[in-house]
C-alpha cells in the first residue's frame, strides 16, 4: 500500500485544542477520579490526585472542558464556592441521583487547571440559569479590578483574576440542557453570550454555541441563520459552534460490552467511529453558507465510545472498560480530527477519568492508563504541528457488505523542529499490511517509530495494568525519501522522521 507525503504542501495549523478533555459531575469521574480533597490518605496536592494529575501532564493535556454535560445545565456555581462545609448539598439528577455536596467548584477546576498546565474551557448554564448569574460568574472569574464579583472572589481566597479561555453558553440545549428548538436557542444565546464580558482584552474568552447532536442539520441550520442575522464583523456571536457525536456500537438502548465482541461488533465500532468525518462534512457545508471565512471552529466537545457499563456498577455512573478497539476509536478520530484542522479548532473526548472512553480509570488508591491514553501520547506530537498533504492506499475490510471499512487512516504533519510524525491505524482484524511511503523532494536521515497494538480484547486492569503500552517500533526501511515498514493488525502507530 502507497503512503505519500508532501511535505512542501502545508495545510493548517494543527490546534493542541483538538487533543482536548472533558470531565463533568457524573459517577467517579470528578470525584474520586480527580478530586480527594486535601485530607484523603491518596497522594494529593490541594486534593487532586497527583498520580492522575502526572499522568496526565505526561500526556500533555492541552485543555479541560467542565462542569458538564447535561450537569452544566443545572449547576449553579455559587453553590461551589466559599467555605466548604458552608457549600450546597444538591442531587444530581441526570447522574445516579447522588448528593453533590460541591466541594469542587470554580476553585478547585482553576487548581486542577494550573496544575496541569492546560487551557480551561468553562460550560455555563442556560437550560435553569439566568443572564445575571452567568456574567456574574464570568465576572467571578476573569474580572481585575473593584466590582462585586472580584470582591467576591478575593474573600474566597483569590484575589487575582484567572483565565478562562472558552466559554460554553449552555450544554445540548435541543435536550438535557432545556429541550428548546433551534431559534429559541439561538435567541437565548445571543442574549446570554452578550454578558459575557471580556473584562481581560488581552485574553479574550472564545465563546462556544451549543450546536447539534449527530446528524441533526436542522438544528445546525436554524441556530447559524438566528445567530448570523447580524452585521458580518460580529461572526454570528460566537467563536465556536459544538458538536457532539458518541460511537455506540450497537445502538442507543443497547450499548453493547466494552469487552465483549465479536468481530462483527469491532467493525461496526470501526464503521461508526468513521462516520464523524460524514457529519464534519455535513455541518461544515452548513456553517460555510453562513461563515463564509471561517471565523467560526467546529467544537467536537463530546466524543468516543459509549457502551453498556461495567456489570455490577451503577447505571448512572457510566463506567467502562477500554481495549484495543477504544486504542483504534482514539486513533481514528484523531487523524479524521487532524484532516480537517482547518475548520476543527477543538475536540474533548468524553470523558478523561472513570467515565466512557476515559484515558484513566482508578479505584482507590490505584489508578490505570488505559489504550485510548496510549494513543493521547503518542499523538501529542501533532499538538501545534502543521497538517502535511498526504494520501494513503486503503482495501476495504469487514465481515458484512454493509458494514465494511477502509483498513487504515492517517495524518501528517510537520513540527516546529520539522520532523514529520506519520500516524496511522490498521482496522483489520487479522491483516497486516506492508507499506511503501514516499515523502516527496526529502531525504529521510532517521525513522523512530512507536506502537501500540495487540489482540482486539487487550485491556489493562488494576491487576494486570500494562498489557496494553506503548511499545518501541524500530523495523523500517529507508532509502533516500522512501521508508518501508509493515503495520500489524489491530495497530495504532507513530513514525517520527527527520528529513
Ligand atoms: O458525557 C455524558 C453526557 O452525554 C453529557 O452529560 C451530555 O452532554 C451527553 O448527552
């Protein structure tokens, strides 16, 4: 199979964003998962979990989206701050109908941010909030100077503004976060998104609009054309525009095992994950009628895997295991993500600890990196990186006519040290395939290459929590600008090369 690479053809920038996570109140994810407070015997800086919190800096984390989720849009952020045993014990109602005693507010979300380095992407409530309580948390949060909020604020502790660097006006507000209609929404955001304020010009918050779930082109539709009935400079209001598409192997209601499959199931997960490069295209053309110059990013804010939980645990809590196939699922979208770089500005899979296809699951005082982690770090690369032309042979695979799936997908891209990172998935089961890559007008001086791979069940567990791992992979052959390497099947892998 050919692989061909320009690498004089640059396409765009690759935003770090697109590598992004989300982590909202639901079962063990914040809790737990992240947050033990100060006094728990696990290791702990200000109550996050250090060995959650090095992991995931290991794997370079560009940005954290948070409260939720449907959760976004019954948070009331008052009720997180102050002193803690002053703070509102509420129910969570979407998620197992657990007491949310609101010991991890505002604060704590900046603590975990500024510990792991990354970007914050805050998700405010319109489906039971006012415009009030929104700009006053956007006030609470970012405003310097003499104003109620930053008062507020300083009492609480702290007395400089941080950054918040995206703003969600309302969670899937065509349901959980308050059932409306496309133009009912979109005239709320306009209203809402007008209060939150950039009190910091230097840093300006990027506002995101709550745009459709999966294929729904109406909505998509409805809100551009509410929201760009404005003059052109003002770019519909937003900076941003979500989507929100879960691979569900077997259907809504049921979900399907995390770890038990057959390979049917594996390439109709294949085939699904696949089909968000349909719905980029989609409502991509949509946004294009309305946002002629691309000032509006495409905002994948909720993605991957959703099966049925793990038997035993609450239903409410959404926690499953994660093999092989979730490595290929990670893969997949995030090559699809790269390919379209120029109009995808961020992408948070869902959700980072003990929830859906989590990068990291724990229980107690242990903690596993799971595949879909493997694959976060070894893509890194790309974070900043520019996009490079290239093209790769493919066969279609499978077992039923109408679910078969190209065996592999790819993205390249060029770093500021101007290496070129090859990624690259083999779908197949069973086949592995020998490539011939060419990278055009270059000279290959040296190929590093990482894996990781393995029978399609493969999972870590808190017994055995490194069957799965990056795995060096040195077999590739270089002459002049062509390189030869065979991939397994069941693989995601990264070549670096220097040319
Ligand atoms: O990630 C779980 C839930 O899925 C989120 O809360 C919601 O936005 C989506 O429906």
């Amino acid at each position: 199979m050919k692989l061909l690479i320009n690498p004089s053809n640059k396409k765009g920038r690759i935003n770090p964003e697109i590598q992004g996570h989300f982590s909202e109140h639901l079962g063990r994810c914040i809790y737990e998962g992240i947050y033990v407070g100060e006094n728990s015997n696990i290791p702990n800086t200000n109550g996050m979990r250090n060995d959650v919190v090095d992991a995931l800096k290991e794997m370079k984390i560009p940005v954290l989206r948070w409260p939720g989720g449907c959760f976004a849009d019954e948070y009331h952020w008052m009720d997180g701050i102050g002193p803690k045993e002053n703070r509102k014990k509420m129910i969570n109602t979407h998620w197992g109908g657990v007491v949310e005693d609101n010991s991890f507010g505002t604060h704590e979300f900046m603590e975990l941010c500024r510990q792991l380095g990354c970007k914050t992407y805050i998700n405010g409530n319109v489906g039971s909030g006012t415009v009030r309580e929104m700009s006053e948390w956007v006030e609470y949060m970012t405003f310097d100077g003499v104003s109620p909020m930053a008062e507020l604020r300083g009492k609480n502790g702290h007395k400089e503004p941080w950054k918040v660097d995206y703003f969600g006006v309302g969670n899937e507000n065509w349901g959980c976060g308050g059932n409306m209609t496309p133009e009912y929404y979109a005239n709320k955001y306009r209203n809402y998104q007008t209060y939150v304020r950039n009190y910091n010009p230097e840093h300006p918050i990027s506002k995101i609009c709550c745009g459709a779930n999966v294929d729904d082109y109406n909505w998509t539709n409805g809100v551009m054309e509410t929201c760009f009935r404005a003059p052109e400079f003002l770019h519909g209001f937003m900076d941003g525009l979500s989507l929100h598409y879960y691979t569900h192997p077997l259907g809504w209601e049921e979900k399907g095992s995390a770890l038990e499959f057959d390979e049917k199931i594996w390439y109709i997960t294949m085939k699904k994950t696949l089909y968000i490069e349909d719905l980029i295209n989609h409502h991509a053309a949509i946004m294009d009628k309305y946002d002629k110059e691309h000032k509006v990013g495409m905002i994948i804010d909720e993605w991957g895997t959703w099966y049925s939980v793990e038997p035993g645990t609450n239903p409410g809590f959404l926690y499953q295991q994660n093999t092989i196939r979730d490595a290929l699922v990670a893969g997949i979208n995030l090559n699809i993500f790269n390919k379209h770089c120029d109009r995808v500005k961020m992408a948070n899979i869902a959700q980072m600890v003990n929830v859906l296809q989590a990068v990291i699951l724990t229980e107690g005082e242990k903690m596993i990196l799971t595949p879909t982690y493997h694959v976060f770090k070894m893509y890194n690369v790309h974070q900043g990186a520019e996009l490079l032309d290239s093209h790769l042979e493919t066969e279609m695979v499978g077992l039923e006519e109408q679910n078969m799936v190209p065996c592999m997908n790819e993205s390249v891209s060029m770093s500021e040290d101007g290496k070129v990172h090859i990624t690259l998935t083999n779908m197949s089961v069973d086949k592995s395939y020998d490539i011939e890559g060419t990278v055009f007008d270059s000279q290959i001086k040296a190929v590093k290459g990482e894996i990781v791979t393995g029978e399609m069940h493969e999972h870590n567990t808190f017994d055995a929590p490194d069957v799965v791992k990056i795995k060096e992979f040195n077999d590739v052959k270089t002459d002049g600008g062509s390189l030869r390497f065979t991939i397994p099947p069941c693989s995601v892998m990264h070549l670096e090369v220097t040319i």
